[in-house]
C-alpha cells in the first residue's frame, strides 16, 4: 500500500514541476495613472483554472492521511471547476472519479470531466453534498471534500502558493505590496490561504472576498451567524454558496462586497474587450469588485497596486454567459452596468460607489 501511494505522491510532484507559474497580467487603466492593476491568470493551468491548485493539494491531502490508497474510487460534490481539475489528478492515479453536480452545470464543464474520464452525476435541485457522502459509502471510495477541506490542505506559509507566488511577482514591480488583493470564494480554500499568508508574512495588504447574488458568504461575514442558508444556489459558477462552508474563515478577511450578477456579466464582456480574450464569470465579479476599490483609491487621492484573479477562461460558458439568447431567458440586462464600466474606464470614477 505504502508503495503505491509513495508513487502516486511522485506522479503529482512529477506534474507540478511540468508545470510552470501562472502569468501576472498587469491591465492597463489610463485614467488612473497612480493605481496599477494586476490578474493573476490561473486559467493556465493544466485544467484551465484556479481549481487546479486545490485539487493537487487535495489529492496529496488524502494520499499523505490514508484516504486515498490503491483503487479508492473518488467523489466529490462540485459545481464544476474543481471537478474537472480533480478528474484529471484521479486518471493521472488511475483512479474512479465520479462528480456530483447540480444538473445545471455548464456543458462543457461535463465534457471536460468526461475527457479527463470522470463521471458526472448530476442531481436535481438536491443535496450534493449528501448524495457524494452516500455514493462514498456505497462504493468504499473517499468523499474528498472540497467544502471542508479546502482551508487547511494547502500550507498558507509559502511552499509556492498562489499568495506566495504573487508577492514573487509583484516584487519588481512599482508598487510591490499591494493595497489590496480581491477574489470570490467557492470553498473559500483560497481566501483562508491568502489571509492567513498576509498575516504571517506581515505584510499591510488587505484582502477583499466579492460574492455574488444568492450567497450566504456576505451575510455571515456582517452578522457571524453560521447557520444562514440561501433557497437559491449562485448563478456564477464555482463561486457562492447557499450554506456557510466548514473552509470559509471568515477572521482573514478585511472587507467585502455584494456584487450583482448583472455586474459580473457585464464584466466579463468589458474584460473581452480590454484584454482581448474570453473569461469566465466568476472574473467578472472579482474584477467589479477590484473597479469599486479601485474607483474609491482614486476618489480620496491614494496610490497604489490592486491584485485579482482570473479563474478561468470563458470557453467553458458558450452556452450559458456568452450566449444572447441564454442572458435574455434568464432576465440579465446589462446595460446599466456596462454603462458604469465605460464611465468608470475613462474617468477613473463610478457613477455610485459602495
């Protein structure tokens, strides 16, 4: 047994030094000439997304504890990305992988599972986490967790993180401590390491979690109450949740902000103008966010760097964000909000700021 699983940690570690460091992207804003703005492109990572990471981490997690042996079957419950990153780490073991989803995830985040040669199993307006627990059961397999996991697989301290690996790139750069560094949170895995590394490292950067429409994550960060839940699950996929997840932390993080839907999916179309490619929603609802901070810096005269992310690339939403006919069935107009954004692009000024 033993034998097997110091392989299997080999073929992972073989995989990540394959793989090189994602870009940073500095984006150009010409009416804020004293604010410089950064993404940190992870949908270049093998499976195309930030996911990716927490994936190899959960992998190695349940290899290095004994949850994952020779023949485990894997399941996990997701809403997509973390799925496809995960099939690919379970064919690389030769392991069963199976995905409890919502039904109405993305298509080509299903026919990317399959290319990686794991199974979708989708549910109906159900329990996902339940449903991944009893099919675990049934098979002897190991219910990998992504929601209860995420915060404590990856060591926060370094070890070429992302927060580590941002602050290597940034060092060069004109302001190499950020002010700020914004993203959206799913698990909340990436926040939890990101907020734990600014406050071990000491640094004076702040961080800023986004959440979208039909999450509980903003609510519970006001109020502490652990046990609100939402009716509705988020429409930006991988990011929001409807329950507050055992991995969100919400002590590492300084600020928040509500971004609507519309917000977000007028984001993305300005970002494929901006930066010439396609990116997925959840981008947009972190780069709205980093325009609100950014638009506040401006306002009260401040200098500085801002940091986001890019999760992943627009190609996996054809059918769903960059499809007319879709925004138009599900109610999105977005025209106040690209009305915003190109004010906001040549003034450097929001029409309102939170």
């Amino acid at each position: 047994m033993r034998a097997w699983v110091n392989q299997a940690i080999e073929r992972i570690d073989q995989d990540f030094r394959r793989s090189s460091d994602t870009h940073l992207i500095k984006v150009e804003l010409p009416a804020l000439p004293d604010i410089d703005f950064y993404l940190k492109d992870e949908s270049t990572h093998p499976t195309g997304s930030l996911k990716h990471r927490l994936a190899r981490s959960l992998f190695l997690y349940g290899l290095c504890n004994g949850f994952i042996t020779e023949g485990t079957p894997i399941i996990e419950s997701s809403s997509g990305s973390t799925a496809v990153s995960e099939a690919y780490f379970a064919r690389l073991l030769g392991l069963r992988f199976i995905a409890v989803m919502p039904r109405g995830t993305s298509q080509e985040k299903i026919e990317q599972i399959r290319f990686y040669q794991g199974e979708c199993h989708l549910v109906d307006n159900g329990d996902i986490y339940g449903e991944a627990r009893r099919l675990a059961a049934e098979l002897g397999g190991h219910y990998i967790d992504q929601f209860t996991y995420a915060e404590r697989v990856t060591d926060w301290r370094g070890n070429n993180n992302i927060a580590d690996s941002i602050f290597a790139q940034m060092s060069c750069e004109r302001f190499p401590e950020p002010c700020w560094i914004i993203m959206s949170a799913g698990t909340g895995g990436t926040s939890a390491t990101l907020g734990r590394y600014l406050r071990y490292r000491k640094h004076q950067t702040q961080l800023c979690v986004a959440d979208p429409e039909h999450s509980v994550f903003y609510d519970y960060y006001q109020s502490g109450d652990p046990s609100i839940t939402s009716d509705e699950s988020s429409r930006i996929e991988g990011i929001g949740r409807p329950r507050v997840e055992p991995s969100f932390i919400a002590g590492v993080i300084d600020h928040m902000i509500k971004v609507p839907d519309e917000a977000s999916l007028a984001t993305i179309y300005f970002l494929q103008k901006l930066l010439n490619r396609q990116c997925g929603a959840s981008t947009g609802t972190n780069v709205y966010a980093s325009f609100l901070l950014m638009a506040e810096m401006h306002k009260k005269g401040q200098s500085g760097s801002v940091v986001s992310l890019l999760c992943d690339s627009g190609e996996r939403y054809q059918h769903t964000y960059y499809n007319d006919q879709w925004l138009t069935e599900n109610g999105y107009n977005l025209t106040d909000y690209t009305s915003k954004l190109d004010s906001f692009y040549h003034s450097g000024e929001f029409p309102v700021v939170f």
